[in-house]
C-alpha cells in the first residue's frame, strides 16, 4: 500500500500546486516519503494510508518518535544540498481507502521543529 499511497499523495499535492523533489529519500535511520516545494517553502511529507478507519485516523500515526526521525532526516536533506537558508515545514497526508474511492487529507504545518 505505501507506494500506492505515495502515488496518490504525489497527485494531490501537484493538484495543490506543489512541485515534487523527490521521493523517497533514503538514509541511515530512516526515509523521508516525500521531498516538494510549495512555493519558496521546501516541504517534508510523511504519507500515511489506511484501508478503512478501524485503528484511527492515518495522520494520528505520526509518533514523536517519527516526526524527530523526520526532522533528523530534513536537516540531513538540508545540509547535503546546501540548504541551511531554506524555509521548511512538514506536512502529512493521510489517506483512506474507503469503498467510493481514497478519502485524501492534506495537514500543512503537521508539527513544529523544536
């Protein structure tokens, strides 16, 4: 389901206007599913499916423990690519395969660097 879900994420994202940087961006200790610029904003999305609603929301997923991976992660992003400048945020997309087809939610600013 993750790559399908990412594939949906990726087109409502670039229905909102988003631009994808890259996908799955892999490094020791974890990976970022989606890497997008919204304007002059980089942006940091985890992507999380569920088939139905049965064990909670799919954005209810992200765990403090995730969102310091993904901060981990963002700044290793940015500092390979020499992006210290850069204004960020993380966002998560959640996305629920119901019966009349994936319900897909788009949380700007899902959580704070800190």
């Amino acid at each position: 389901m993750g790559k399908a879900g990412e594939d949906l994420a990726c087109g409502e994202l670039e229905r909102r206007g988003y631009e994808i940087i890259a996908r799955r961006y892999r490094r020791r200790g974890g990976e970022l599913d989606i890497i997008a610029r919204d304007g002059a904003t980089l942006v940091f999305v985890e992507v999380k499916a569920r088939d139905g609603r049965a064990f909670g929301g799919a954005a209810e997923a992200v765990t403090m423990i995730k969102q310091r991976r993904m901060m981990r992660l963002a700044l290793d992003y940015l500092t390979r690519h020499r992006l210290t400048g850069c204004p960020c945020r993380f966002d998560v997309v959640s996305i629920h395969l119901e019966a009349g087809g994936p319900a897909i939610e788009v949380f700007q600013n899902a959580f704070d660097i800190a």
